[in-house]
C-alpha cells in the first residue's frame, strides 16, 4: 500500500465517514428510481464541492488545495465502495487537461469554477461504440480569428452536467492519425451544441453530444492546433487512473459484503464460509484485490511524481483493476445465491456498475494491448 501523508488519511477518513453517513447505496438506490436528470443528486454533490473534493488536484492559486492525483484517487475509493453518483472523476479529467495544456488565461477562467463545483467538466473524445482515442473524424476548421467544429461524441460521462467539454477534433489528417488533432475547450452551452441523454446499465450519467458549425474564438484551442494528441493520451491517462481508483472502492465493498455473507448463511447445517470450496474463491479474489490495489496506488503515485512510466503503469492498472472488479462482482451474485439475482439486493448494482466501469476509458483487452506495444512487443 501507498505511504499516505497525514493530510492524505484525513482526507481518507473524512470521505469515507461521509459516504457511509450520508451518501450509502441507498442514496444511489433513490437517485436512480427517481430518474434524477444529471443522475446525480446535486446538494450531494454541492456538499462534495464544499468539502474540496472537486479540486482536489487543482492549485491553491485557482481555489484547489493541490493534493494530487493519489489524494483523489482515495476519495473515488470511497465514493466507489458506495457507489456514490457524481460528476467529480469525470470534472478531474477535465482539469487535468486544462492543468496539462492550457494557458494562464484558460486556467483563470475555468479551474476555480471547476474547483468550486461551479462547473462541471467532462472529456468528449470517442465516436463509435469501443475507446478509440485517435479516431477522430469531428472536424475543427480555421475560420478567420477562430474555429467552426462539426461532428459528435458518444457516451461522454456526465454529459449532461457538463458546463465544459473538452473535446478532441482533427485539424488535418483522416481519422486514425494521430497527427492532425487539436483540442478544445467548448462551454456546453455554445450555439450549435446539443445533447442527448443515455440511459445506461449502471443508470449513471453520459450522453451523446452532436457540434454542428460551433462557432469558438482562437482561445477555445488547447495546446497546439494538430499536435494534441500526446495531450490527449496524458489526459485520458490520468482519467483512466481516476476510475481505476473508483473500480477498486466497488471491488473491495462488494468483497467485503460477500464475505460478511459466507460468515452467516447457513446452509445443509453449516455456515458456507466453512466450505473450502468458497475458501478457496474468496481467497483468489482477496489476492487479486491486494495485488490490483498496488497496480492502482502505482500509477496514480506516478502521475503525481510525473514518472516516464505513467502510461504502461496506467494501463496495467486498469487491466487489471477490471479484470479484478469483473471477477469479484460475478461472485457476489453467485454466492449470494437467489437474492442476488433479485434488484432488492445491492449485487446487482455492484456487478451494472462494473460493467461500466470495465468499458469506460478502454477495456481490458484494449489496455492489454496498449501496454505491450508501449513494451516493444
């Protein structure tokens, strides 16, 4: 396990007391059957933003308190294992991209609204169905002192909350290139802007954003025009990093909860924990989840250390993080026996959310790729 700081097991602490005292799966439970429109309860989260979740990893001079990224990855740990609703992971990734390419001026006017929870941000980066970071075909073209943008995003995490999208586009080139795209900062609310909510497995917030002829002034581009996509990477890095965190908060609750479960069913006269047959699978997955929290604590201490490793480090994490989420939220359905296939139970959110979580920001097998080929092989 990563050394924490002490300021680092307050904040630790302090998230996990409050996501259990008023943020339980329970509150989740309420959002989603009430359909809440941004899936998310908004005076939760304004409480989060008052706690300084939201800016976390944004400097003291923008209204941040600059922790880092292993500061907020023990947040979204927490927020994980109750599966709290909000736009924070995806607002993070946001910053992170204004922290890594932007101007002063662009960070004066969007990071201490971000900070505050004024401003949500969310990454508008994929086109199709699967993570493909640089297959960009929305198109941003010069057009006197500024730029028009045309194209779509699918499933853009909190894309309805969204004040910000930080949106990749092709300035030159054809889709697949990595040469040729630039990004953008785009207020949700600009003129030829429109979205359209998704109702996903996990009922958490995303949605498909159209920019037909989006007219932006020359400060909207972020970084250099056609060079964007090793800021592109090193965004989405860190935004992968961030989830990694969250997946393993859900992991680690839905092991716990089933382990409670194995110590007081009985069953043919027997708590089913005595089974060694269970032994032996709660022990698989316990190992899996100390060896998946190395993987995570290393690559959020990596982004934080600005290591040369942060990206094969990144997606060891999140193949094995998912891998490791995929495994254990199959076994709290199946242990828990029939009440885990029934809606009443919270298995069934634990094993949507997972999902999600598993395909968001590239699946197992997209990052299993990536790392070998950032190997050489």
């Amino acid at each position: 396990m990563a050394v924490l700081t002490e300021e680092q097991s307050l904040l630790r602490d302090a998230a996990r007391t409050w996501t259990q005292e008023k943020s339980p799966v329970s509150a989740f439970r309420k959002v989603r059957d009430a359909a809440a429109p941004l899936a998310y309860d908004p005076a939760a989260f304004a409480e989060m933003a008052q706690m300084g979740w939201t800016g976390v990893i944004i400097p003291e001079e923008y209204g941040g308190s600059d922790f880092g990224w292993l500061s907020l990855g023990l947040i979204l740990e927490e927020t994980g294992r109750t599966l709290t609703a909000s736009p924070i992971l995806a607002s993070a990734a946001a910053s992170g991209a204004i922290l890594l390419g932007g101007t002063a001026t662009q960070k004066e006017a969007w990071l201490p609204k971000i900070a505050s929870g004024e401003v949500v941000g969310a990454l508008a980066v994929d086109e199709g169905p699967h993570h493909a970071p640089a297959k960009v075909a929305t198109t941003a073209k010069k057009t006197g002192a500024g730029w028009t943008l045309d194209g779509a995003k699918t499933f853009v995490l909190e894309g309805m909350a969204a004040g910000l999208l930080v949106v990749s586009a092709r300035t030159s080139g054809n889709a697949g290139d990595e040469d040729g795209i630039s990004l953008f900062l785009v207020p949700a609310e600009a003129r030829g802007v429109t979205r359209q909510a998704l109702k996903l497995a996990d009922s958490r917030g995303a949605a498909n954003v159209t920019f037909a002829g989006v007219e932006l002034g020359a400060e909207a581009l972020l970084g250099e025009a056609g060079k964007g996509h090793a800021l592109l990477e090193k965004t989405l890095d860190r935004a992968r990093a961030a989830l990694a965190a969250e997946m393993l908060g859900s992991a680690v609750q839905a092991f716990e909860t089933t382990l409670d479960y194995l110590k007081t069913r009985v069953q043919f006269g027997q708590v089913i924990g005595s089974f060694q047959a269970l032994q032996h699978r709660a022990a698989k997955m316990f190992t899996d989840l100390e060896l998946s929290r190395s993987c995570v604590e290393a690559a959020l201490t990596a982004i934080d250390n600005d290591a040369a490793d942060v990206s094969e480090l990144v997606s060891l994490a999140k193949a094995k993080m998912g891998d490791t989420l995929h495994l254990v939220s199959n076994e709290m359905v199946q242990m828990h026996g029939g009440i885990g296939m029934t809606d009443e139970h919270d298995a069934g959110l634990y094993l949507k959310r997972a999902r999600a979580q598993e395909t968001a920001f590239g699946g197992q097998a997209w990052h299993r790729d990536r790392y070998a080929r950032l190997q050489g092989f």
